[in-house]
C-alpha cells in the first residue's frame, strides 16, 4: 500500500500518520500532482496497481463506514475485494477493455482548472491572497466538482472544509447528481 | 515593453525565466523556451528530441514565442496572471486520455513526513493499493 495526503503541507497529515503508525509508505502531495496523473477528483480514491499496469481504476472506496450516510458507499466489498486481490489475485471486471471503459479521462476543461489551481497554489505560497483567490474561483467553475480543488483549497483561502462552503458545494453535487466516479463505482459495484 | 523576471510552472514545477510583458501578451525568447521547457524553434517547427510541432501562428518567432501561442501549438492549457509575472502549464486532456489507455501507472515521487522520497517505481515487482486521501 501506499498512501498519498492531498495537503498543502506536511503538519495537517501528520496526526493521522503519526497515530495510524503506517509501515506502508505514507506520502504527502502538495501539489496535488498524483490526482493530476491519476484524474484524481475526490478522497478518499483508490487506484489498484500491479507490476506497473493499473488492474482497477479510480473509484472511491473508505475504509470504514463512518461516512456512508454521506456518500451512501459501504467499506466491506471494497475490503473483501482488496483480500481477494492480495490473496489469490482475483479482480472482477479485469480484462483491459473493461479496465479502459472504467478510465475517466479528463476533459480540457478538468485539465485548465488543475492548471488554475497549480497557479493559485503559487500565488497562496508567495503570499498574494487576492490574486490566488480569482484563480482558485476559476478552477473550481471549470471543473465544479473536483473535490481536491474546491474543497481542497478552503483551508488555504481561510474556509473550514467543513463549514458553509463545504456543505453549499455537497448541495451542488447532490442536486446534480452526485456525478463523477462515486457514482459510478456505487453503479458498477466496484 | 521590457523584460522582467516571470515564473512558468510547468506541471507543477515552477522555472524561473525572463519574458516582456504587455497587459495580458506574455512573450519569451526563443532561448528562454528552450531553457525552461525543453522546446527549441527550428524550420519544422518547435522540437524537442525527436518531437516536432508544426507552428502555424506568426507569433511564434525567432524575434519572440507568445506564451498563449506557444500553449496553443503543444496543446496545453495555460492559466496566466500577466499581472504578477506567473504561468502554469498543464497536461493536456489528450495526453492524460492516451496514458489511461496505455494502463501504465505513472510514476511519481513524494517525500514522506521526514522528508524521505519515495517513487511509486521502487516497487514495479509488486502489487500496489494506492490510497489517495486528504486531511480536510
């Protein structure tokens, strides 16, 4: 396993790593350059790699059910089919069109909003707020429910990522659907 | 129009470079390009190794590359704050669509709470859960 913290430093992980005692690789991205390569768009996600080929795509996957009543997916499928894997190599669905037809590639728009972020994210670093601050509300109009933008940058711009603009973001997401790969991994059973 | 210390992150890493800036029209040296991403302007076009992109907008000169333009013909979005002298250029969606299709996990490395990096390479023999999360 290999954990990856989408933060913008080191300190906000550090409890959650420090209490959990990983003997895994525990990795912080402050630029959030794995979701770039991964078409990352919401936490937690999951990608399942063996030998350097990608065998499951992204989906969203916990590892508990704290969450549920929130996002409606249970922990124990996911768990049983990462035994499964680990055990005696089984994956369902593991043929490389169905692999591929699983792949959400990002579109052009995505691809500019992670490019805005990248440009807040530096802006926010040298110190200049309000010029980060229009860049970050680009990126989050481009691609409006990438999680790791919009709900990822509220620490940064002084927002409680679980106050008013988190749960008025949740709204959104829920009366359009609740799209992106949560929907589609509970749809698939993934 | 003079020329003044300009900051291009190019897929997060940030590379500090010179350009005249006018308004919103950012434009490099051909050199500067060529230092800073790798892309040199030749007869054929920009190339870089092997790789060559035609150029069909005339604001791609020796006399100097307007950043938009130069976006627009390696087809990678830009975002652009003229005002403080700062780009970024990002993956283009085709790209990222044909490296999904590939299935190859793209590497990366990451440093650890101590600062120890780590790619995701270093364990090619292996199966890998990657667990991408956040803290907020």
């Amino acid at each position: 396993m290999i954990t990856v913290a989408f933060d913008q430093n080191r300190e906000d992980p550090r409890p959650y790593i420090e209490k959990a005692k990983p003997t895994h690789p525990s990795l912080i991205d402050t630029e959030h350059r794995v979701a770039d390569l991964y078409g990352i768009i919401n936490v937690s996600t999951v990608v399942w790699i063996d030998k350097g080929k990608i065998v499951r795509p992204n989906a969203i996957e916990y590892g508990s059910d704290m969450f549920t009543q929130f996002h409606g997916l249970e922990s124990a499928p996911h768990l049983a089919a990462v035994r499964a894997w680990v055990n005696d190599g089984t994956i369902e669905n593991a043929d490389a069109e169905s692999i591929k037809s699983r792949m959400m590639a990002p579109t052009a728009d995505e691809q500019l909003a992670r490019a805005e972020f990248a440009l807040a994210w530096h802006l926010s670093q040298a110190g200049n707020a309000e010029a980060a601050e229009r860049h970050y509300v680009r990126a989050g109009e481009l691609s409006p429910f990438d999680w790791t933008i919009r709900r990822g940058s509220m620490p940064i711009r002084g927002q409680n990522p679980m106050g008013p603009e988190f749960f008025e973001l949740a709204q959104e997401w829920d009366a359009a659907g609740k799209p992106g790969y949560v929907s589609e991994s509970a749809k698939r059973g993934l | 129009m003079s020329e003044t210390t300009f900051t291009l992150i190019d897929e997060s890493r940030p590379i500090e470079t010179t350009a005249h800036v006018d308004g919103a029209n950012v434009t490099l040296a051909p050199e500067a390009v060529r230092a800073a991403l790798g892309w040199e302007l030749k007869p054929e076009g920009l190339c870089r190794g092997q790789v060559c992109v035609p150029v069909r907008d005339d604001r791609i000169a020796e006399s100097g590359i307007a950043l938009d333009a130069l976006a627009n013909a390696l087809g990678r979005p830009l975002a652009l704050d003229a005002e403080n002298h700062v780009a970024a250029l990002g993956a283009s969606a085709d790209v990222r669509r044909a490296q999904f299709a590939s299935l190859e996990a793209p590497d990366f490395e990451l440093p650890d709470l101590a600062g120890a990096m780590h790619r995701l390479s270093d364990h090619s023999d292996k199966k890998v859960l990657l667990v991408a999360y956040a803290s907020w």
